[in-house]
C-alpha cells in the first residue's frame, strides 16, 4: 500500500546513468592522492613492466566530505572482500609502484 512516506522516499531516489564508453572501466595499478585545503585530487594511473614509463588513466577531484565519505566505503568494501576472498596481503601487493604497505614490527 502506498503511503505519504514511501511516496516522499520514491521522490527522494536519486537515478544515476553511465554510458557504455564509462561502463567499461579502465585499468589502473598505481593511485597518487594530493589535497589542498578545499578537495582531494585522485590520480589512477597505469605502470606495466617493461615500460619506463606509466601514464596516468584518471583523474577524480573530490570534496572533503566526499573524499571522507569515499574512504569509509573503501573501507567497508574491502571488509567485506576480506570477508569473503581472505586477508589481502602485502606480499600481493606490487613494490615500488605507487603504494606503499607499512607493515608491522
């Protein structure tokens, strides 16, 4: 049954489109983070071996809020592969590439 709430709730919905050239997504094995006091810039980048150089893929900007809000979703959702798949290790990680795992003494 139809209720002013659920009405109010349907209004609220916000529909997100993608096109088919973004659908694809693009591969990136390196990420660089910069920020200044009013937002986050998101470097995806790509290295394969064998090239001396990578090439960055994407850029996302984000605000504070956003950049904060996106890190919890990271957060949980790699939570939950490890849930799921196991403990992501360092050893899988790969070195000198853009990320850097510090471990534990």
């Amino acid at each position: 049954m139809e209720t002013p709430e659920n009405r109010k709730a349907a209004e609220r919905q916000v529909k997100i489109e993608i096109d088919n050239s973004v659908a694809d997504g693009i591969y990136a094995n390196l990420a660089f983070i910069a920020s200044n006091n009013s937002e986050f810039i998101f470097d995806f980048a790509r290295y394969l071996p064998g090239n001396t150089r990578g090439k960055v893929m994407s850029r996302i900007v984000l605000g504070p809020v956003h950049a904060k809000g996106f890190l919890k979703s990271l957060t949980d959702s790699v939570a939950a592969y490890e849930e799921k798949f196991g403990a992501i290790s360092p050893e899988q990680t790969h070195k000198n590439i853009g990320f850097k795992v510090d471990e534990e003494k």
